[in-house]
C-alpha cells in the first residue's frame, strides 16, 4: 500500500477546490466532486494526520452533497458561499496555514463518527436470506440433480447478501451517493431487461415472432429472464443497503 504524503495532497487538494470552485461559478455542479474519490482515497493512507486536510475534505464533501440536495445542508452556508468559501480554503493549503474561517471551523472542524451503522433490520435480513440461499444451493447440490453451475450461482449470490451485514461504512457521503447511483442504474437495467425477456416469451410462445426451434429459444430467454430477476433483487439489496447508510450519515451530521 503506497503512504501517500501529506504536503502532494494538500496541492492535490488545493487544486482540486479551485477547480470547483469555478465550476460552481459557471453553474456546472456535475463536476465539483472530479477527483474526490481518489482524493479522498488516497488521503485515508498518509503518512501522518493532517487536521487541515481532514477538514477540507469534510468540507469538500459536504458541498458535493448539498449540491445534490437543494442547498439545504448545512444552514450555515448558502449557495453563493461555498466557492467563496472553498478559495479560502484552497489559499490555506497551498500556503500552509491554518484555516480561520469561523464557520468553517465551527461546520467541519471535529471529524465525524468513523463509521454509521447500517440499520439492524436491514443486515440481519440480508444475512438471513443471504444463508438460507446459500444453504439451498447446497442442499440442492447434495440432494437433486441440480447442475454444479446453477448451485454455484445459488451459492454465490448467498455469499454476496452477506455484503451489507459485513461491510464497513464510509465516512463520505459524496462516494456513497455514487455507489448508490450506480447499483440504483444497474437495477434499472436488470429490471427493464428481464421484462423485455419475458414480453419476448409471451411473443414467441403466441407466434407473434415467427422463428425455427420456437419452443427452445424461448425456454432459454425465459431463462436469461429469470437470472436477470435475481441479479436484479440482489442489487437491490446493495442499493437499499448505500441509501440506508446514506441517510443515517446526513441525519448523524445534523444532529
């Protein structure tokens, strides 16, 4: 694991909010959070603890959050601040002194808690579920002729239901959002393919679609159907699993 050190990430850093900054100016909110992942990796593996850049982050993804939400959070700080603010901010680690602004310091000065539990409900359904599936597949592996690939798959997909009951919580919301985003598309593209798989069977089988070896080529979509249904309840447990934590983060840093 590369130690990354402190004095390139508060460039990195510096650069980075300047760059947003005007591009909350030109109204292009899209790209305040470019680099914040990777920023924001990188600096959970510094060398030493930076307060300043700690803060900074915080900040920085508390302004790609309020983006998203209105400008509603936090109170404190209005649309037309944050650019204003994150200059400041910017000038403070790139000459390396200490961060004065009151309201900043009063906002994002402590660090939040390390990590927001996922609701109790949520995992111990997940891992529920995720062994009785799992178990099923192999009960079924040891008792019927099901196919090794089938109870693989049963098996797999028991094993990643344990995913939100194991998982640790991040402390960003910005990165939580965007996993959040990304499962919540993948689950509409399961859920829109599958029910194009069976509209496509209903045709077949009604011979809206004329096609050789009718019968077999709509066994094998309803099929394709069937796994996309399950992939796409799986993800919809990861989905459910990013918004729960993202909620419970916002509701954590308001109070």
């Amino acid at each position: 694991m590369t130690i990354e050190r402190v004095d390139e990430l508060r460039k990195l850093l510096s650069d980075a909010l300047f760059a947003a900054a005007v591009a909350h100016d030109n109204g292009n909110f899209h790209a305040l959070n470019r680099d914040f992942e990777d920023i924001w990796s990188r600096a959970q593996h510094t060398e030493s603890k930076s307060v300043d850049l700690s803060l900074a982050l915080r900040f920085w993804d508390a302004w790609i959050d309020a983006s998203g939400h209105g400008w509603q959070s936090p109170e404190t700080i209005g649309e037309d601040d944050w650019p204003r603010f994150a200059r400041e901010l910017a000038f403070d680690l790139a000459s390396d002194t200490c961060v004065t602004n009151p309201i900043v310091l009063s906002d994002f000065g402590s660090d939040t808690p390390t990590g927001v539990p996922i609701r109790g409900c949520i995992r111990g359904t997940s891992a529920i579920l995720g062994t009785f599936i799992a178990l099923l597949g192999l009960g079924e592996t040891l008792l019927s002729d099901i196919s090794p690939s089938l109870a693989v798959f049963f098996i797999g997909w028991g094993a990643l239901m344990w995913f939100p009951a194991l998982a640790r919580p991040s402390k960003s919301r910005a990165i939580i959002a965007s996993k959040e985003r990304r499962m919540g598309n993948a689950c509409f593209l399961c859920f829109a393919f599958a029910l194009f798989a069976y509209v496509l069977v209903w045709l077949i089988e009604r011979g809206y679609i004329p096609i050789r070896n009718a019968r077999s080529i709509a066994s094998q979509i309803g099929s394709l159907g069937a796994a996309l249904w399950l992939v796409f309840f799986a993800l919809m447990l990861f989905t459910t699993y990013y918004q729960s934590q993202l909620r419970s983060l916002r509701r954590t840093n308001r109070e």
